[in-house]
DNA sequence: TAGATTGTTAATCGATTAACAATC
DNA sequence: TAGATTGTTAATCGATTAACAATC
C-alpha cells in the first residue's frame, strides 16, 4: 500500500544544507567532496552525513570524495527536484517580501510566478520584480496560469480563508507560514513552518546550560 | 556528566504550538482542554499529543482533560519560558521586520529590545515600535543592555562577521535566519531556521504522491 | 606504504505507535 | 451505566552512533 508518512524526516532537512555548499563549491571550481568537508561545513557529525549521503545511493570515490555535479543531481533527485515547481505567493507583507528575495529557491527549482494580497497599497506594486496581483482575481489567474503549490504568508485570521479559497481553486500543496494549524480535507497537503519551534529549542539548550553550569564545561564532538 | 544532545527533538518543536491553541483557549473564558481537542486542532494522532503532554509532569483529570491555565504553566517550565529572555536583531530587512511583527514572542517571554542595520536608509527609522541603531554602535550600547541572545537576519554574505562580532560581545546563543552554516567556538550554541528544509520536506511529499497515484487514495488517520 | 576516505553491518537510542488499565 | 478521558506499559520503527572492512 502507498506509505504516507516521511514525517519530518531530519535527512530530507538537512539535503538542502549539502546542496547549498555544493553549489558554492561549484562555483569555486572545485569538482569534489568528501563527507568530511560538508560535515566539518555543517558542523555535525561526520557519520550523519555519511548516512544522509548514502540515501542519495550515489557512489563515490574512495580516498577522493563524491563529483560534485553527480551529488548535485543524486541529492536533487532524492528531494523530488529534477523537475521545477511552480508557487503562487500569498500576503506580500514582510514575510512574503523576505520569501520572495530567498536566492536559492531559483537553484531549487521553486519559481514563484505570482504574488497577490488584499490590500491596497500593495496591489499593482512590484517587489523583487514581481508584480503584486489582487487577491480577488486569483480565480481568474490561475485559469492561465495553475501553480503547483501555494505559500501563505497571509495573517492568522485571513489564513483559513485564503486556504479554503485557494483549495476551491485546486490547489493541493500549501506552504504555511501563517501562525495557524489550516484545516484542510485529507487530500490537501499542508507544510507548516512554526517560528517559534526554533527559539523553543534554542531555549530548552539555555535551560540545560543554565542547569549543567556546575558540571563540565559542554559535551561537544571529539 | 552533563548531557548535551536535544537535537531537534519534534516534541519541543510541537511545544508552542499547543501553547498558541491554549492561550486562544483562555481567551474564550475555557478553563479546561482535552487531548483530544488539541490532537484535532494540530491535524496529529492523539497518542502524540498525549505523550507530550505527559512529559510536561502536569497531572490531568480523567474525563476532563487538563486545566489550560497549569498546561501553560508546565509547557512553560518545560520549554525554560518562565522567565523572559532578551534578544537583539540584527539586520532590518524584510525577515527581519517580519520577526519583529511576530506577535506570540511576546507571550512566549521573547522580548526584542534592540535592532541593528549597517543601511544608513534604515538606521534611526523605527520598526514596529522600534528605533534602528547603527550597528556600528553595538558595543556601545550592550555595556548598558546585553541581550540573552541574538537574532540574526542580515544577508548570507555579513552573517559571519556579525556573528564573530557578537561573540566578541559575549554572545552565547544565536537564533540564525541567515542561510549560512555559522562557525562558532564550541561554547556558542546556534539554532539555524533552515527555510529550504520546509520546502524539502514538501516536496518530497509531492514525490511520494506522484509515484503513488495508481494506489489507493491517501493513507490518512483512522 | 600509510592514511584518508567510502562502504557496510550492527548497536543504541529516542520517538512513534499500539494496547489496555484506571476512573470520573 | 457507558463513554470519554487520562495513565501506563510494551512494541515498533527509524535515526543516530559505533565499529570495522575495503581500497585508491
């Protein structure tokens, strides 16, 4: 039967990482890398990156590394990114503004071909190059012009609104950033990104040091 | 000795989510929550939620659920949010005007009290509430307000030198939004917001619908 | 050669899931 | 009472970690 889980899986978090380095590494002419500079890079076990690596099922060279290009395509590949997605921007407020002048998503194949908010001020604007659409005319837009996915940077009131609207539209991948868990029907598929998930577990490391300031100084790696 | 792990551990990540849900709760005169309630509200199985819940310590009623006003308390103490932490921002772009606008921190105990940017556009403007200081005065101006913490939000290519600037500063804990791997000494702990990662973890997602599409439907919950 | 690196297998650990008891 | 809920224990699963073999 078709697995449906791959919760949260830290592997696939941690893909974009290597890739990112890949690319700068690229682009400073160099044709390999072992599993030592990326973990040295990322600043985590070298045996993690050697599991992670693995998944890709790429093949390297032993005393040499992994081709570059080749790991590019493999780690590309385990994501799903051989292929572009197309996204429709939603709130062009700060956060949206910030999502939209994100660099690497052109090098991950994410195109954010449409922007649109509510509100006055913003609409016919341009930001980052891209003009900002009327919320109201989605339903026509999207007639010539159908994303892939939807990323909402809308407020936490006007989040479950726009979902249920877009989702009217046919939209089936949505990338939250709204504050709010979306209600949505089965076959809809919701990332969410929780800010405040990161500061709980900067903040739950401050309580351990703050705990442990007897003990040794900090287990950190060999 | 002092354990130092906490990786990325998904129940401190869930944590303020439950706490989001609650504080709305309360705000609607309810006094008591239920596992089940909260499970429905985060689209996740019950059992999570509950051993969640159990880890907090907090004791329940059977067939009543919890009082909302002690789970708040006891995520709370959990998370190390019973008292507040400081932080100062560093880079007042979009991201981090949108942090700024990003009202639970201030339920969450996060208070921002500083912002720092290098643009002379941006330096002595004010930021949801907040005056712009020239980063260059940093020094200065932690001898009367250092910060628990800090925020990074400054371009990739400036994140490294702010950091090691801070760290000079006395620094321990940065909340990195930078898209950079930030080398730090051993005693610095970083928490990176890794945005690609939600991405990854969608599209992935997406992979697994397509090649699955001949199967049944979705495995949903029961 | 010696050493750096990949490849492979097993052990450990923690999170998720399942099952059922307790009880108001 | 019956049913909703918490509490508890065990099973499962997957990620991390460890150990060592292979090899260029």
């Amino acid at each position: 039967m078709g697995r449906m889980k791959i919760q949260n899986s830290p592997t696939i978090r941690r893909m974009p990482s290597y890739l990112h380095k890949l690319f700068n590494m690229r682009l400073e002419g160099k044709t390999h890398v072992s599993t030592t500079e990326l973990a040295k890079y990322m600043n985590i076990e070298l045996i993690v990156v050697r599991k992670d690596i693995a998944l890709t099922g790429i093949a390297g060279l032993r005393r040499v590394g992994y081709n570059i290009n080749d790991l590019i395509d493999y780690i590309k590949s385990y994501l799903g990114w051989t292929k572009t997605f197309s996204a429709c921007l939603i709130g062009a407020g700060a956060l949206g503004t910030a999502i939209l002048g994100y660099e690497d998503f052109v090098n991950y194949g994410l195109n954010i071909g449409s922007v649109f908010d509510c509100s006055d001020k913003k609409i016919g604007t341009s930001i980052h190059g891209r003009e900002v659409y009327d919320i109201e005319t989605i339903g026509q837009r999207f007639k010539h012009y159908h994303p892939d996915m939807a990323i909402i940077c809308v407020s936490n009131t006007a989040a479950q609104a726009v979902t249920d609207k877009i989702i009217q539209l046919g939209i089936h991948y949505i990338w939250n950033f709204a504050n709010v868990c979306l209600q949505v029907p089965p076959k809809v598929i919701v990332q969410r990104e929780v800010l405040a998930g990161g500061l709980a577990t900067l903040t739950v490391k401050m309580k351990h040091m703050d705990e442990h300031v007897e003990d040794k100084p900090i287990e950190t790696k060999k």
